[in-house]
C-alpha cells in the first residue's frame, strides 16, 4: 500500500514538472553535444494523464544545420498501466513539419501532429519510449525532442 501511495504521488509530481500550458503535458529530452544516438531510447516512466481527455500527441524537435537528413525516422513504444501497448513506427519528411520561431538563430524548431498515433485515454499512467531509426549510429543535429499530449 505504501508503495502504491508513493509511485502515485511520484506520478504526480512528474505530472507536475512536465506540463508546460493547460491542457499539454510536455515530455522533454536534451541530446548531450546535439547528438541523437541510436541505441539510447527515450523514455518517459509513468507518465500521467488527466481525466480531462483524450490527447493527441505532437512532436517537435530543436535542431541544427549538422542535421542533413530529409526524414526523421523513429519508432514510439506506449504502454498503458493497464497493459495496452502501441508499436509504431514513422517515417516523417522534414518537408511536411511546421517550422516556428527559434530565439536561438543557429537552431531550428520543427513541429509536426502525429495523428497516426492515435489518442491517450484519460486517467492513464503510462511508459513511453521514442528509439531513433535514423540509419546512423548517431544523428548529428538533434539537441532535443519533445512529445506533447494535447487537449
């Protein structure tokens, strides 16, 4: 029970220091050296969602002009506490991201809808992890990636 009380309150804490709007929780990872490696996935353990739902997930990436590549090939694990799992695999053409508004002139900030994805049901914990398919061992480039669960 103990446990349960602590993996709860843990769960909203981690809640609590993601969400950057109402109605967005914001999953943020920083590449060392602006450097996406391929055998270091990005995870997010429990990963709160709120009974006012269900979101949709964006994407968006910071990145330089080191990165060359005119797709961005990824694979994004979910896995609900209750044991639903989504496997998905997407190959997005930097072409067809939105490009907005850096404060640093040397990055460029892409965001792109993943409606494929599908929605997050509300009142959900869940594991999610984002793994590089990039053809690489390491994707120059990349400082860092956010996923948004948006209302």
């Amino acid at each position: 029970m103990k446990r349960s009380v602590f993996v709860l309150l843990l769960a909203i804490l981690i809640f609590a220091g993601c969400s950057s709007q109402p109605g967005e929780i914001a999953l943020e990872k920083t590449m060392e050296n602006g450097v996406w490696n391929k055998f270091t996935p990005l995870t997010w353990d429990s990963v709160v969602i709120p009974a006012h739902g269900p979101y949709q997930l964006v994407l968006e990436i910071e990145k330089d002009s080191r990165f060359v590549s005119e797709q961005l090939i990824f694979q994004l694990i979910s896995e609900s506490h209750s044991g639903e799992m989504r496997n998905q695999v997407f190959e997005l053409p930097i072409a067809n991201f939105e490009v907005a508004e850096h404060q640093d002139p040397n990055l460029q900030f892409l965001r792109k809808d993943l409606e494929a994805a599908g929605s997050f049901a509300p009142n959900g914990i869940y594991h999610i992890e984002f793994i590089s398919l990039m053809p690489y061992l390491e994707t120059p480039g990349v400082h860092k990636i956010r996923l948004i669960l948006r209302k």
